[in-house]
C-alpha cells in the first residue's frame, strides 16, 4: 500500500512507500498539481486471463550481445565475412570501418534527435457491418512487410504469414480508421487505402488484399507524422513542422500550415490533430495551429533537468476525453521528466504533471485506453516491458467540474515471458467485445522484436470467466515462424536500424557488376559526381542523404517509362551506392609491392617497353640515346650480322652462355657465385684520335674499320679504354713521398 504526502510546494504532493515513515528508505516518488483534493487509489485495470500468441515470429534471430561489441571488431568481422562468403565484393578494410563508424555517430546522434522514434505499427481494424475484426501488424526480416490477422470472435483467430504488401523501406507507423481504412507510411513515402476481402477462397494465404488510393512522397523534408481527419482527408506532418491536408479522393493537397518560426535544428516528430485544431510537438516546443487562424500559438516549452543534466525533450502527444465534461481542450504529453496534462486556454502550465522517474528516455509513449470515464493513459518504453497507467477522472459529487487524478500503477505486460525486453513499436490498447449484458473487454496488444504480436485481456472491473483464446496459423506462418528460430550471422553491418541509408539493404541488394562500369566510366571520363554520369538529364540533386534514393527512383522512373518496378528499384540502389559509399574522386592507385622475383630459366625474361630510342640530337619524336650508347654503336660496322657478335669485357672476360638445366624447383635462397677476376696486367692507354670515326665498305666479303672494335681479336687490339688515365689515387701521381711512422715500443 501507498499513503499520500503533502510536500512545501503550493498545489503539490509526493507519492511514497510506507517504509519512508521510518521503516526503510525511499523507494521513489510520484509528483502531480492537485487542486486541494486526494488522488484516487483504486485499480484502473484488471487481468481477464492469461496472455497468448496471436501472430507467429517473421524477423530474424538476434545475437547474444551483438550490441556490446564494438565498434572497432564490429569492422574487422565485417571484412571477415566479405572475404568468406562474398569474396567477389572487394571493399576496401579502410572505406568499411569509416562507413561503419560514420553509420555509429550517426545512429547515436539521430537517437537524441528523434529520428529513430518509430509509431505504433499496429492497428485493429473494425468492420460497421460485422463483428469481425483485422488486426494489421508489420514485420519481416527488415520490418517491411505488412500483415493480417482476423478475429472472427474475441476467442477466434486467423493468423497467416503472406504479406500483403511489401515495400522497400522499414515500416514506422500504421494509423487505421474505421470501414477496414488503413494508412501506412515509410520515412520518406505514405500510402492510403483499404482492405478488400477476396473473393477467392484460398487455403494459405492472406484471405484480404491492399487496395492502394494514395501514395504520398516526400518533397523537401521526411514524414514525421500521420492521421486520420475523416474518411476523406489525411493530415500529414513533416520534420520541418509543415501540416499538409490531403484529400484522398482527388488526391492533391488542399492546405498547406508551415511554421516559420521555429529553429533549424529542432525537428519535429509529433503531431495530432482535432476539431480543426492541429497540434504539433518538436523536440523542445509544442505549437497548436487554429486552422481558421494565420499564425500558430506556443503551448509550452520544455525546461532544462537537474537529473540529466540537459534540456528534457516531447516523446509524445495525446488528446483527452475530459474536455467533453468540462468543454475544455485539455491534452496530455509525455516527456524525459514527466507526464502532464494541460488546458490551452490557459497554457504554458500544467494541470496535472507526474514525475515518472524513467530516466533519460526518448522512446516513452503514451497511449489511450477506450472506453468512458475513467480516462486511462499507459505510459510504455520500447527498451522495456514495464507499463504504467495514468487517469483522471470529473468529480460529478460536487456542482463544480473538478478533475481528480489516479495514482499511477503497475499493469502486467502482454509479453512479459520474452528474454529480450526491448519491442520495436509501442502497445496499443483495443476494444475487442461490446456485449451490453458483459462488460467491455479490451485487449492489450505488444509485439517482440521478431515480430511475434501478443495479446492480454484486459478490464475495467474484474472479470473472472474469461475464456481462453485459440489462434489458428496456416502453414506459411508456421514456416515464418521456422526460418524466425535460425540463429543467422547478421552480416557485417550489424542488425536492423533506422538509419538515413540502410547499409544492409544496400549490402544485399547491391550489384558489384553496375559498380565496378560506374567507376571504370569515371575515371575514363576523369569525372568527379556519379549521378552527373549516370543521370545527364536530370537536376536539382537534394541536399539531404535520406531522400536520394527516393530522387533517383523518380528520376529513373521518368526516364525509363513502361520498365519493370524491380528492375528500376535495382538500378536505383546501385547508383546510390556507387554515390554513397564510394568515393567522389578518382582513386589513387596503389604503389607497387616489391617482391622476390625469381627467373625459372624456362621463359625468355619480359622487359618493359621502352621508347625508340634515335641517333640524332635534340629529337623531339623520340628518346634520346646516351653518349656511352653512341660510342658502343659506333664501333660496330655497319649492316654485320647481330649473331655473329661476341662480346668481351675490358677485363679480358670471356662470355659464356647459360646451359640449359633441368626444370627442377629451385631452392628459396641460391648460393652466391664468386667473382673471377683475370690474371693477365691491364695494357697501356693510348690517346684517341680526335678526328671522328669513318666506316667504309670494302668488296670483298666483310666490312672493317679503321680502328679496331671490341668484336675482333684480343691479340691484334694495341690498347683499351680506361675510364682512369693516371695511376694513383683520384687517378694523379703522388708528388710527396708519405712520411714515415714511429715505431712504438712494447712494454717498459
């Protein structure tokens, strides 16, 4: 049990544990705005029965601890798995550990700014002619696939695992309406439309198909938020906080609200939208926007925390039911510190304001509970399974309207047995039985990270002859959930995120082909932008990475009219990747290795080509020759045979020619051959004529010339040409005689 505590504050209390009053320690408190009256302190909930599965697991298994590892051996398991199961993919280890860090930075910083916040992915749909409900849920290995379960009664259930749609970007949110009226939308496109039930009665498979009315894409800025207005408009929320107003059935936008005054840096999220007034909440500030007025006004602004040490931010936004009782907009908000409720007519202060003592947590949601007074709100966190109720209900006692708020309790969790706490989306609260003599059932639906979707019944009074629900999955579910079991190696960028470029995506789908032609035709064409080439005919390339994609697409699709939707999709992925990932400059090519060449003795010795060299000076069509070359030429008679020449050092060393051997491998290290030097006294120098060299023909059999050559007779050759005409050191006589050194004498 609780007891109530009055604090110093005016208008405040702090709800404690009984041991505070001198038994034991402090064990958390509750904080509120209290009009000078008591909270409420009974149950808002109760347990009908105990939790089932309503939709088998379609993801994919995690890895134990795969978010611990870091950053650094997250890269060097990422080349390992390249060179083992894709060895064709050469990514430099440098260009993949930059992505890969990059991709941290920038998933952590997108997690503080709110880009990551996903909505609730699942809807219960209800039928006006039936009793019948579908119950619409995303997942799939990469949570882009979305799925329908039917509840033919509260006790039956009709699970299959096909999608009925499919697209190329993660899910993150699902907004249903009435007459089976879904809406679903990715970051940067939304589609609008119904479920139509086939005709045609099949025995696995999903029994109701998509029917698409709209499809919306994103211009300048990504899709934050999306709602129902009627059955026939849409309001759709960007991160620049600009509401637009879709018709669906001429499909245009009927109205445009921006906000002009907020800052560049804070983006917006969140929005809702009611009885012409269109809410919308960015991460510091909460604006409501009169649709019969120009301008929108402020309604609160958050304040810095002494707990975190940073300004706290909006998580979520709700409409309340109290403002029928009391004809007061009242709306309730959830942020890092707390959850309030707060009148617009008198804004920028609380009604009511629990401090929820959840830490710094950007994924809090806060979602309603059906069904008339008391008004019950669940808080729920996407890093755990704990849920906390919030109430408030109008005293009808007393002539005065007055507001009574709940104590915040503890209800149980739909998937409280998972070993992994963490859901992808928040629960949703749905009533599931409307019988008059029962009172109304509600179901609290949660889904696992695999996609496993759960269900608790649940009541505003007790309620103990609940009976138990019995699911049906056809075989494609029970396969769905096989293949969910396997414990696969998530690849080497790690598990699913909501990131501005899914490098996983890109990783499998990606063509290596496509992006080894882009890079040979741009370093060809000695370019420096990738879509310039690919794309000639197109302009205006956005600004921002998360849109580029969806550019290209559009660009392609233009281009290429009547292609097939996959093969476009295909080519769009390549060059984003070529773009993105791939460097805008030429690379350099690497410096070559030296190695320990070995000739084998079996092949002639390649040689580098080299240009013709000339005789003439100064020519400028080819290299010119050195003066020791021109001097060996010379001295070679003109038109002799090449075979007929035998060369002879000046060191009277005779040439011998290597023996062909025995192809047989050779050892890793050979002996080194010992120099021979010759025995015989080196000639004198004689001077060289300083006239220059004449040839001439002689008829008779062989050319000669006037001065010998190196290719004739030792015996015959009076003098060779020595680089060092003078004995001595630096080739000069000594003109001193050393002097002589001292003889020590040994010993004393």
């Amino acid at each position: 049990m609780s007891s109530l505590l009055y604090t110093e504050e005016a208008g405040a209390a702090a709800l404690v544990s009984d041991s505070t009053q001198g038994r034991g320690g402090d064990t958390g408190q509750f904080r509120w705005n209290l009009a000078r009256r008591d909270a409420v302190r009974r149950p808002l909930l109760f347990e009908c029965s105990s939790t089932f599965q309503l939709f088998p697991e379609s993801g994919q298994q995690k890895v134990l601890g795969s978010n611990s590892i870091p950053i650094h051996d997250r890269a060097a398991h990422a080349v390992s798995f390249l060179r083992r199961y894709h060895p064709g993919i050469h990514v430099p280890s440098q260009v993949l550990s930059s992505v890969m860090l990059d991709d941290e930075q920038t998933q952590i910083r997108n997690e503080d700014d709110g880009s990551d916040l996903v909505q609730s992915t699942m809807a219960l749909l209800e039928s006006p002619s039936t009793s019948s409900k579908l119950l619409v849920c995303v997942g799939g290995v990469h949570r882009c696939e979305l799925f329908v379960s039917k509840l033919e009664t509260p006790c039956i259930v009709h699970a299959s695992g096909k999608a009925i749609f499919e697209t190329q970007s993660p899910i993150v949110q699902v907004v249903g309406l009435s007459g089976f009226r879904v809406m679903f939308r990715t970051r940067a496109k939304t589609w609008v439309g119904h479920l139509r039930e086939s005709k045609r009665i099949a025995t696995e498979g999903p029994r109701y198909k998509f029917v698409e009315q709209m499809c919306i894409s994103a211009s300048k800025a990504l899709h934050a938020d999306a709602s129902w207005i009627d059955s026939k408009s849409v309001c759709m929320t960007d991160t620049r906080g600009t509401t637009r107003i879709w018709d669906v059935a001429r499909q245009r936008c009927a109205r445009t609200l921006p906000i002009n005054d907020s800052l560049d840096s804070d983006k917006f999220w969140t929005s809702n939208t009611s009885q012409n007034v269109v809410r919308v909440a960015s991460c510091y500030t909460l604006y409501s926007h009169d649709m019969r007025t120009p301008r929108p006004n402020i309604i609160t602004q958050t304040s810095h925390s002494g707990q975190t040490l940073c300004r706290a931010k909006i998580t979520s936004l709700l409409d309340s039911r109290i403002q029928v009782k009391l004809h007061t907009p009242l709306l309730a908000l959830s942020t890092t510190e707390a959850v309030q409720y707060y009148d617009q007519r008198f804004p920028k202060i609380p009604v009511f304001h629990w401090s929820h003592r959840r830490g710094y947590d950007r994924t809090l949601n806060l979602c309603s509970v059906p069904g008339e007074q008391p008004e019950i709100c669940v808080l729920s966190s996407r890093h755990n399974r704990l849920l906390i109720t919030y109430g408030a209900e109008t005293d009808t006692n007393t002539s005065a309207n007055i507001v009574q708020p709940y104590v915040p309790r503890a209800i149980s969790s739909a998937a409280e047995n998972q070993w992994n706490p963490e859901s992808p989306t928040p629960p949703i609260f749905a009533q599931i039985t409307t019988a008059s003599d029962t009172p109304d059932v509600l179901g609290c639906f949660e889904q696992t990270m695999l996609g496993a979707v759960w269900m608790r019944p649940m009541c505003r009074t007790e309620l103990h002859d609940w009976p138990l629900v019995q699911p049906e999955w056809d075989a494609s579910a029970y396969r769905k959930a096989y293949r969910a079991c396997a414990n696969e190696d998530p690849g080497p960028f790690g598990d699913t995120e909501m990131t501005p470029v899914d490098y996983r995506s890109l990783y499998r789908d990606g063509n290596n082909a496509a992006i080894g032609r882009i890079l040979a035709h741009v370093q060809k064409q000695d370019a420096h932008d990738y879509l310039a080439i690919a794309l000639p005919w197109s302009d205006n390339v956005p600004q921002d990475k998360r849109l580029l994609w969806q550019w290209i697409l559009g660009q392609l699709a233009e281009a290429n009219p009547g292609a097939d939707q996959k093969t476009i999709a295909q080519q769009a992925i390549d060059l984003l990747l070529a773009s993105t990932v791939m460097p805008n400059v030429t690379p350099v090519q690497d410096e070559a290795q030296n190695s320990n060449w070995r000739w084998d003795r079996k092949e002639a010795p390649s040689c580098p080509e080299l240009p013709t060299p000339s005789l003439i000076r100064n020519s400028t069509r080819s290299e010119q020759l050195p003066d020791t070359t021109r001097i060996l030429l010379a001295e070679w008679p003109v038109g002799s045979d090449p075979n007929s020449y035998q060369y002879e050092n000046p060191y009277r060393e005779t040439f011998e020619p290597v023996e062909n051997v025995s192809r047989r491998p050779f050892p890793s290290s050979q002996p080194i051959k010992e120099v021979v030097r010759s025995s015989k006294k080196r000639p004198k120098v004689h001077n060289l004529p300083s006239q220059p060299i004449s040839h001439r023909e002689s008829p008779s059999s062989s050319q000669t010339s006037d001065h010998p050559s190196s290719s004739q007779n030792l015996d015959n050759v009076p003098a060779i040409a020595q680089t060092q005409t003078e004995p001595g050191r630096f080739g000069t006589r000594s003109s001193f005689q050393p002097a002589k050194r001292k003889k020590r004498t040994s010993g004393f």
